[in-house]
C-alpha cells in the first residue's frame, strides 16, 4: 500500500490533521464520587453536563470543521431545540454526526461487537477484570452491541445501576495506542483503572475493518520475564507505557519518555522492538522527574511548527527567576535531584555511542535545525510566559499540552491567560471556539486561510480532568511534509 493511500499514517506532530480517534465524555465522568476519585486518576469531580455541552463539543465542532465540514456545516442549523443538537453529540444515538475522520470509539467499540464471538470474548473478558458473577456475564451477553458498548465504558446499565467501575480516563485517547509511520503501538497503562481502557482498545484495533490489513504492524510490549515475582515497590522492571511518552518527530525519529506513567524498562522494549523492525532509524530518550504534575512528555512541551515549541520554563536553558529568591535558593533549587531531566538520543546504525542533551530546549533546537532543516532562529513559547507561579499554575492545567491540527495552528485550554499572552507575543492570533465557529458557519472564513492561530476551547470543568487536547486526541493520519 502506498503512502498516498495509507488511511493510517503519522510521521510528525504537525503535519495537517486527517483522521483521529476521540471519545466524548460519557456519563461515567458524572459518577466519579470524590472518595474515588484519585484511584480513577482525577484530582476532582466534574461536571458532566458542563464538560459536555460548553466545552468537549466546541472541541468536537471544532475538529469536524477541519477534518470532516460536510458532516458539521450548517446541521446545527437545522436541528431545532437543544435535545435534538446534544443527540448529535452522543456516540449511542441514532442521530450522532458518525464521521470517518473524526471518529469516535464508541461506535467502533459497537461495530465489533456485532460479531457473536467476539461479543462472547469481550464480555468474558471484562466480567473476568471486573469480578463480575455468573449470572451479570450472561445477562450482559443479552444486551445490544450498542447498550454493551456504553456498558463497558460507562459501568452502567440505564444510566443508573452501575454494574463496575467507569473508565472515566477514556477521552484520553492518546494514551492507549499511538501511530507511528504506519505502525501501531499498543500501549501498557501504568494504573489498574486503565486496564479495561487497554484492552477494549486491543479488541478494536484486532477486529474492526477500519484497521483490516494492519493487524501485522500492531506493536505489543510484553510484561518482562517473572514480572510476577518482582516486588510492588520495585519500578525498574515493571513494563508500562502511556502514548503521553511518545512523540513521532518525523518518519525517522521519535521521542520516548519515562515518566512517572511510562517505565525504563518499556523504553527499552519499545526501541529495541522499533529498531529491530527498521521502523525508525532515531530515538531519544527523555526521563522526566516522576512526579504527578508532569505526568508525561507532553505535559511540559509539544511542538507547534517547525521551529516553535511550548515547554515548561524550567527544563529550558534559562532558569526562572522566584520573586524573592536569593542566590542560595536558586543554587540549591538546582541541584535538586527529582528536578533533573536526562536526555539519551540513540542512532539504530550506531546504538553504542549515544548523543546526550544538557536539556529540553537544546534538544527542540536540534530537531528544529537538524530534522527539520530550519536555518531561522528556533523560537520557544513558555508556560505561563516563564513568569512565577503563573509557569506552574498554567503548566498544571495543560498549557503545554496543545493539539496541531495543521502547522502552527493548535487548540489549548481558555484559562491559561498568560501562555495565550506569550503566543500573542509571538506573533499567533487568538481566537476563541466560539467566535471561530460562527465565522467558520457563516462563510466569513475558510480554514485553508488560517495560519499561525491559537484556538482557545472554555475549560473551567475539562482542565480538571488533567489532561489537555494533545491527551485527548489519537492520529491517525497526517500530512507528510
């Protein structure tokens, strides 16, 4: 198959945005309870109906204007009172847009199960994670693919008996499976609340048609030899990856971290595994402090054009300076251990003489001038404009986690006023969702016209999921530079 006519196929994190894979709140983020709420990995409870109808749906208009305007222009138009606009929204409803490019897992996760087997499979499985009794197994057998689908996600039946746990972390999609080139690399989560994610994930990329004739580039990391013997306290060995860690530079590179989602020991499958296939000819290694405000790699940077990135001021060259910090304190700060980033850059060709990077923005600059063949002066946008607290505050609610839906033009979260203030500075129009949209609707703009913008989505209830659109998006195909 060629390139041209690959329908999965990512070679960058800015190339123009052809197809992805999304989840939309389900009603399972309106059940976390606060005294779950951490087990769950969130830091609060939300709220549902917020998330939904101000905020994800900007999102997903947003991506279908670009991706997909024959299925978004002019629908909400015609749909009359504000049921009949949410339905448009809801993967379970007979009225959901369906896109092929934006697509939604539900609905994959219900055209698989169509298929009796795998139905039987399926639900064997989840009752067998879940705990669930004799008698629930077969009655789930009873439900429709499409109740089963919204069972599995949600944990409950009709909207009210929960059954197990939600899987609130779903609409993180990113973080279950990431395309690279045309290879797709299952990934291992790090938490037991994602178990169930992981392998729903598995069973629609083994058996749905929209994967056909990619089931032998499917990429798996097994756990290491007598993992079952390595004691709980003991990180060395554990083998666990979340897509967060992973990031395809170009068709020939890709980073990896290792974090305090992602282990040593799967980074060391995962090149041997991508090198041994000739996949990639480069792969740097970035450990980050493991700590939960940093999460993964694209929570302190993601790259917005060739040569510029967002990062997190503090694993820049440039120190921040603390308001009332003497020279003490800052030395001191310095040398904290937790605070050290490493970063080991291995060539397949010559894997005993690795490169290393002082730091993050000596390796951006790198990829910008050597992977990129930028001659120009490689430009940084710091979280919160490098300015304390306001770098930690916005960095903690993902202003370094944005979404490129083409080069130079990505989605970020409203509240974080003085990132959008530092791309101000560097030359990006700001544009709110809504006001774009109504521009888009209204023919006042076409989006082959926009360039070098920032999208703002309102984030007052989505942010508190920690997690930003980079998180929550999963490419499946982009344009090739």
């Amino acid at each position: 198959m060629s390139k041209a006519k690959n329908e999965i196929y990512v070679t960058s994190e800015i190339g123009t945005l052809r197809r992805l894979l999304v989840h939309s709140p389900d009603s399972g983020l309106g059940k976390v309870v606060p005294s779950k709420a951490q087990d769950w990995l969130f830091e609060d409870i939300v709220h549902l109906d917020t998330i939904r109808r101000k905020e994800y749906d900007f999102y997903t208009k947003i991506l279908l204007y670009f991706l997909d305007p024959a299925k978004i222009k002019g629908k909400l138009a015609e749909i009359d009172d504000e049921k009949s606009r949410r339905n448009f929204f809801k993967p379970d409803n007979k009225s959901f847009f369906r896109s092929e490019k934006v697509i939604e897992l539900q609905w994959l996760l219900s055209d698989i199960l169509q298929d009796r087997e795998i139905k039987l499979k399926l639900v064997a499985a989840v009752c067998a994670i879940e705990n669930c009794s004799y008698t629930l197994q077969n009655d789930l057998f009873g439900f429709t693919p499409q109740e089963l689908a919204k069972v599995f996600i949600s944990g409950t039946i009709n909207e009210e008996k929960m059954i197990f746990p939600p899987i609130p972390n779903f609409i993180f999609t990113r973080d279950m499976g990431i395309v690279i080139n045309d290879y797709i690399l299952l990934n291992k989560p790090a938490k037991k609340a994602r178990t169930r994610e992981a392998m729903l994930m598995k069973y629609i990329f083994y058996n749905h048609p929209l994967f056909a004739g990619y089931q032998d580039k499917i990429l798996e990391i097994a756990d290491s030899p007598h993992h079952f013997l390595i004691p709980r306290e003991t990180d060395e060995k554990k083998v666990t990856l979340e897509g967060g860690d992973v990031m395809v530079i170009t068709e020939d590179h890709v980073l990896i971290g290792v974090s305090e989602r992602t282990t040593m020991e799967a980074v060391h499958q995962v090149s041997n595994l991508l090198f041994e296939k000739n996949i990639v000819k480069r792969i740097t290694v970035i450990k980050i402090p493991k700590r939960r405000d940093y999460m993964h790699i694209d929570t302190i940077f993601t790259q917005i054009k060739k040569d510029v990135w967002v990062m997190l001021g503090s694993f820049s060259r440039k120190r921040i300076k603390l308001e009332d910090a003497d020279p003490v304190q800052r030395i001191l700060d310095t040398e904290k251990k937790d605070e050290k980033i490493k970063i080991i850059q291995f060539k397949r060709k010559d894997i005993e003489d690795p490169v290393y990077f002082d730091n993050l923005e000596e390796l951006l600059t790198d990829i910008s001038e050597n992977d990129f063949g930028c001659k120009g002066k490689v430009r940084f946008i710091y979280s919160g404009n490098n300015e304390f607290p306001f770098d930690a505050r916005e960095q903690w609610t993902d202003s370094c986690n944005l979404l490129a839906i083409k080069e130079g033009v990505v989605l970020g979260y409203d509240r974080n006023d003085k990132t959008v203030e530092a791309f101000r500075e560097n030359g990006f129009d700001i544009i709110h969702a809504e006001k774009l949209l109504q521009q888009l609707e209204n023919g006042e703009i076409d989006v082959a016209e926009i360039e070098d913008t920032m999208i703002l989505i309102p984030s007052a209830e989505l942010s508190r999921a920690r997690g930003g659109f980079h998180c929550m998006s999963m490419p499946l195909l982009r344009d090739e530079f």
